[in-house]
C-alpha cells in the first residue's frame, strides 16, 4: 500500500471539564519530522502525542496543533499571602505617620499590590490528562492516515501508468537500434563511393568490420536490459509490498535515469535520441511523485 506523505486530521474530544481539539497536517520530507504545539502546562504529553502518530507516519514533516478549552474554573487555586499583605501595611502605615497623611489603607489598595493574591494552576493528574489527549490524537491521526492512503493510490496509478509508458519507449529504441547499424553500413559504403568517385575500390569486409565496430559502439542491449528491469522492479514494489519505501523507490528512478542518460550518449541516431527525451521526461515525473511517497 502506498502512501503519500502529504495529509491532513482532525480530532476532538469533550470530557465536560475541557475541549480538545487536534489537527495534524503533514508535507514531504526526508526524514520523520514531528512537531507538538500545545500549552505549556500539557508538555508532559509530548512525547506519547509522538509515540502516537509514529504508528501511522514513517516520513514526512509532521505538524500536531492541539487546543485545550477549559469549562470549569476548577484547575486553578486562589491562594493569599498574609505575610506579604501584612509588610505592604506595615510600610504604608509608616509612609503615613511620616507625612501625616490622612488616606484609608483599603482592602482593594491591598489586594492589589504584587504577590498578595494570585491564581496558582492546580497540579493536575497527568494520567488522565493524557487519557484525554490520546483519544483525538488517534482520531486525528486516523484521518490524516486515511487521508495519506487516499493520495497513495492516486500516486501509485499514475507511476504505473507512466512505468508502463517507459517500457514501450524502450521497445521503440529497441526496434530502432536493430535498423541503425544496417543503415550505417550503407551510409558509410555511399559516402566513400562519393568521395572516391570509383578511383579505388574499397573491399566489403572493410566496410563490415567498421559497420561492426559501430554497433558495438552503439549497442544499447545492457542498458535497456536493466530499464526494464528497474521499470519491473518499481511496479513490484508499489503493487506488492505491504510498506512501500519512498527512499528504495527514489533510488530505482536514479537508476532509470543513468541508464537512459547512458542509452542517449551512446546512440548517434536522431530518432533514439528523440526517444531518450520523451523517457527522460517521464522519468523525471516519476522522480516527482516518488519524493511524495512516505
């Protein structure tokens, strides 16, 4: 089964004290990159949130956004400090004895002074905590995988497809190249009958020995042994392995393209050359839906 590295999930989850939302999306990339953006206070769950969505993603740059909206009021404490409250009077107290100033000291002047009360954040219990984010992580991570399959099957289609194109280009070469060496021959006896206008006549095993020399020259049997070969070896593995790796793919493509790149330099007919262009051009659409591969 192939998959695309490219995806996109959504999961949400409410346990009547909080909502929480994920989205996972996901683009090329050589390696497995996955990144967690949640609140600070949820860190501890990074690395299960990754555990998580390694299950399912092998390659690719890897995004996990995840809010948290909080219905109760219940993870907080409201905690006073006496001791503080109890300086800050005291220093005021003081500042009106020097000047003699009438001024009240307030509850609300207090209260409002640094540290006297503030919210501490209770300590949560991070079992449950990540019992929660599990839950729209793998609903989150099943779509974005479903989604990946989805855009494998598009991309495994249109690399057969063009596999396929392949190997009649190399049938065509193939047809060619057994005329090519037949018509050297007779170009070449033509051309030195033209130079030599008949003043000397030039012995047919000579002829044939340089024909030879030129097929073995411009012999291209090795190199579209092995295309086909390549071209074989693609298609088993989007059709048949269970995990089709994108790198080993990619790797088979190189190959493809040195052996057509060799095909070319090696052939002085135009017509193979043509042919070797419209290859290499398939080729190289094939190297493009490969880099997506996971």
């Amino acid at each position: 089964m192939v998959k695309s590295m490219t995806g996109f999930g959504r999961g949400e989850y409410s346990d009547g004290k909080r909502n929480i939302t994920v989205e996972i999306k996901s683009v090329n990339h050589r390696y497995c990159d996955i990144s967690v953006r949640l609140p600070k206070k949820y860190s501890f769950a990074e690395e299960k949130i990754k555990s998580i969505v390694k299950e399912t993603a092998r390659r690719g740059k890897i995004e996990v956004s995840i809010l948290v909206e909080n219905l109760t009021d219940e993870d907080s404490t409201i905690k006073l400090n006496s001791e503080v409250a109890q300086q800050y009077y005291g220093r005021l107290t003081e500042l009106k004895e020097k000047f003699g100033l009438k001024d009240e000291i307030t509850l609300s002047m207090l209260t409002g002074f640094p540290d006297v009360i503030k919210a501490i954040p209770d300590v949560e219990d991070e079992e449950e905590i990540i019992k929660c984010l599990e839950v729209p992580v793998r609903a989150a991570a099943a779509e974005h995988d479903r989604m990946k399959i989805t855009e494998g099957e598009k991309l495994a289609a249109d690399i057969i497809m063009r596999g396929e194109l392949i190997g009649k280009m190399v049938e065509e070469v193939e047809a060619v190249s057994d005329k090519v060496t037949a018509a050297y021959k007779d170009k070449l006896t033509a051309r030195i009958k033209e130079l030599l206008d008949g003043a000397v006549e030039v012995p047919e095993e000579r002829i044939i020995v340089e024909a030879a020399v030129f097929a073995d020259k411009s012999n291209v049997t090795e190199e579209l042994v092995r295309l086909r070969s390549h071209i074989s070896q693609l298609k088993d593995i989007i059709i048949n392995s269970s995990k089709p790796d994108g790198k080993k793919l990619d790797f088979i493509v190189q190959e493809m393209n040195r052996e057509a790149n060799t095909t070319g330099s090696k052939s002085a007919d135009i017509g193979i050359t043509n042919i070797v262009v419209d290859m290499k051009s398939e080729i190289e659409k094939i190297r493009e839906q490969v880099q997506n591969i996971e």
